[in-house]
C-alpha cells in the first residue's frame, strides 16, 4: 500500500503463500502468539485475532519504527487473515504519515483491501491513535 508521502508498505495474510518479488527487510507481525523467525529483522506484536494490540505503546513504537525503515526499505505488515489487524496497522500508519484518524480507514479500505480494519473497536483504536 503507497502511504500519502509515497513510502510503500506491504501488508499481507501470512495464511496465503509469499507473494513473489524481493522479500521484506522488515517485518511487523501481528499474532496472538509468537511467529517463527522469518528471516529478516522482525518485530512481533502480541495482538489476538479480533482484538486490538495487548501493549498499545509498544504497538505504537514499532509502527513509528516500521514507517521509518518504509523511506528506504521493504516493509511488510502481516497478521493471519491480512485484513483486520493488518489493516488496523496500515491505518495507523496512515496516521502517522498525515491522514487524520477519521479519514484512515477509508483510506485503507480504497488503497488496500475494502473489508480492512473489521470491528467497531479496531475503527475506535485508529481514530485515538496519535
């Protein structure tokens, strides 16, 4: 997904194959329970499905930590499904690059995928999200 200052980020659903093309450099994962060593830098966020992060700050500093590294390397943000944590994510990165927390959803849902950021919680977590 191209955020508004033209950083790139991938978000994907870990349950579906590796898309083709050069892996990450750097990989957010967002799993109710560790995920097993990918193989490049990884951050894993502990963040049950449906639900919303266990350690919102932590969450908070590795998305800032993920939209840095997006200016110059391959980023991906994964969850299961790819849709309602991952989308949630790529909202919040969305807010982080400019768009205003009413606006990133919409946003997500246009630039990524339309059923992204799926519970009325994971919509209120963008929105506060700063």
């Amino acid at each position: 997904m191209r955020l508004p200052s033209g950083r790139l980020v991938r978000g994907r659903g870990l349950r579906d194959p590796m898309p083709s093309g050069h892996p990450p450099t750097f990989g957010v994962y967002l799993l109710g329970s560790a995920p097993p060593e990918f193989g490049w830098t990884s951050r894993w966020i502990a963040w049950p499905d449906f639900r919303l992060p266990r350690d919102p700050p932590y969450a908070g500093k590795v998305l800032i930590e993920a939209l840095e590294r997006a200016a110059d390397e391959r980023v991906e943000i994964a969850c299961y499904g790819g849709r309602g944590r991952t989308g949630t994510a790529l909202a919040c990165l969305a807010v982080l690059d400019g768009i205003s927390g009413d606006e990133a959803v919409a946003y997500v849902r246009e630039h990524y995928h339309p059923r992204a950021v799926e519970t009325p919680w994971q919509r209120r977590f963008v929105r506060s999200f700063a």
